[in-house]
C-alpha cells in the first residue's frame, strides 16, 4: 500500500511516462528515477477541477519572475486559500466542456 499517489491534470505526461523516445526523454528518465527512489507511487490522472489549488500554484510560479527559487509554503498560500477550502470541504466543481453541433 502506498502513502502517497500523485496527481496530475495533464494527459501529455501520461504518453510521456508510458514512451521510451522523445524530446523530452531525459527529463521523463529522471522523472522515473525519483519515482524509483519514493518506491513507485501510482500515478493517476484527474480533472483540473479537481486539482485547483496544484492548478494556481503552477499559474503562480510560471507566472513569476524569479526563475530557480524555492518558494515553501507552511501554510496555505493567501491566493490559494478558498480553493484549498472548498477541496478540504469536498465541494464538488463543474467541469466545463466544449459541445459542438455540427452534424
């Protein structure tokens, strides 16, 4: 039994884990190196509604002008905060899909 499971709301990394060629290869092979080393917790794919406070972390540090710094967070971060509350609640999120009618 494993104590943690990673998350993930990108399918791309899914065919970049299960490939052996690429572009991104070796940073896919370091990638299963660390896994390795945390004795391979099981990777699953969610929706990104269901991961919004990983979400805004991501916005927030691609966004950010300082590149390489570790930024650790001991508490909730102030812009993370009502979605970290509403997933601790288990507040569910609609998920919103594109519908085309052309038939």
């Amino acid at each position: 039994m494993h104590h943690l499971t990673i998350e993930y709301d990108c399918k791309e990394l899914t065919k970049l884990m299960n490939s052996n060629d690429g572009y991104y290869q070796n940073l896919v092979d370091d990638c299963r190196g660390l896994l390795q080393e945390m004795e391979d917790p099981p990777l699953k794919h969610i929706f990104r509604e269901a991961n919004k406070v990983a979400d805004k972390l991501a916005k927030k540090g691609s966004s950010s002008d300082v590149f390489g710094d570790l930024n650790l967070f001991y508490y909730p971060a102030t812009f993370v905060v009502s979605s970290f509350e509403r997933d601790k609640a288990g507040t569910m999120s609609p998920r919103l899909v594109h519908v085309c009618n052309d038939v």
